[in-house]
C-alpha cells in the first residue's frame, strides 16, 4: 500500500483519487472548496480542506514521507506550479501534475514534476484510434513513438501462437497481455505457445503506425 497525495479535486483529481483508494492505497485528497471535499470524504482516506500550496498544510496532513502525489489544480497554473513547489519540499519524489499546455508542462517539468498528464488530449487521441479503426476496445498513446491498444483477435490468427505469429519481427508490436473474455481473466506475460481464440482480446504495445496496422487486420 502506498500514501498518496491528491491536490485538487474535480473531475480529474476527484476520479483517481477514489479509483486509488478503491485499489487498497492510503489517499489523502485535499482542496480549498468544502464541498467537494465532503463530497469525496467517504471514498478516501482523509479529504481535507485546505491550500496545498503551502508547505506546513502539506506536512499536517502527512504529505512528508508520501511515496508519490498528484496535482490536479484545473486551469490555475499558479496553484499547480506553488502546489509542485511546496510538494517537492515536503521530500515527495514521485510527482504527477495536470497540464493544460505545453507551456505548463515545459515548466512542470523543469520544477521536478515525474511526468506532466493531459487528459483531454489523451483521451481525445484514444477516441480518435477508436472511431478510424473500428475495432479498438481502448487505446493509450503514452508520448508521440509509443502507445498501447486492446483488440480482437484478428480472424487470420484464430488457432495460432504468438510464437508462430512473430509479431516483433513482422509488425513491430508486442502483445504484453492476453484478456480472456470468456473466464475475465488478464494474462500478463502470455504463454509464446498458448493457441489464440475468438474470445480473447490482446493488449499490444508498439509505435502508434505500427499499431494502426494491427488493428486494421481482419
């Protein structure tokens, strides 16, 4: 179990917050608007009102010794940057902030962030796979060479291995999972010589061209 401090909570912060909790972590959720904090309070941890900006909230509420946190401030680009600030001076290591432009995330970065989240632009990218390919059942591009897709099983690769499929060496992708839909099981590290079948999905990591192509396969 990790401690993990979320500052800001709408739609964004509001969402991880509770799904982390929900995973078994230690979340400490904190927003100046009482609302939204007793709103949230029973899905967390400890949701607490307060200015997460300044460094002698952040310690009160147990941010010292956090193993990572999440700044999720909306489109107050001062907020975010003083709330990254007092974060890092709590000893946090591990800081995730929520970006809304290139020039937020150039500055997030430079001030220590672990990584800079646009939200909007991922999703907006997801969708955008999803609608031209028909068939995607999620996709997440994580930065412009890599991204990672859940599809069907091509028709051609009923009855076959990944082994015999040699997808590294003939589409440049590798499947790091297979979803058996029928047991709703997740297989991570799948079996090179377990037969694929109708019912399964395949969770396939490559560059983004490279995974247009497998997922047009029929």
């Amino acid at each position: 179990m990790k401690r993990i401090i979320v500052v800001g909570l709408g739609n964004f912060g509001a969402v991880i917050a509770a799904r982390l909790h929900e995973q078994g972590h230690d979340v400490i959720a904190i927003d100046p608007r009482p609302a939204v904090v007793d709103a949230l309070g029973s899905r967390v941890s400890k949701a607490m009102v307060g200015d997460a900006t300044q460094r002698q909230v952040l310690e009160e509420v147990g941010a010292r010794g956090a193993d990572a946190a999440i700044v999720s401030t909306g489109e107050d680009l001062s907020a975010s940057i003083l709330a990254l600030l007092a974060l890092r001076d709590t000893g946090i290591q591990d800081i995730y902030v929520k970006v809304r432009s290139d020039d937020h995330a150039r500055i997030a970065n430079a001030l220590g962030a672990a990584e800079s989240i646009f939200p909007e632009r991922e999703s907006a990218l997801g969708l955008a796979s999803r609608i031209t390919s028909g068939r995607l059942l999620q996709y997440v591009q994580l930065g412009p060479e890599f991204g990672l897709q859940e599809m069907p099983v091509p028709e051609a690769w009923y009855g076959k291995s990944l082994r015999v499929l040699a997808l590294p060496q003939r589409y440049r992708v590798h499947v790091v999972a297979v979803h058996d839909v029928l047991q709703d099981r997740m297989l991570p590290v799948p079996d090179p010589d377990r037969l694929l079948t109708p019912s399964d999905a395949l969770l396939v990591a490559g560059e983004p061209s490279a995974l247009e192509a497998v997922a047009a396969l029929r």
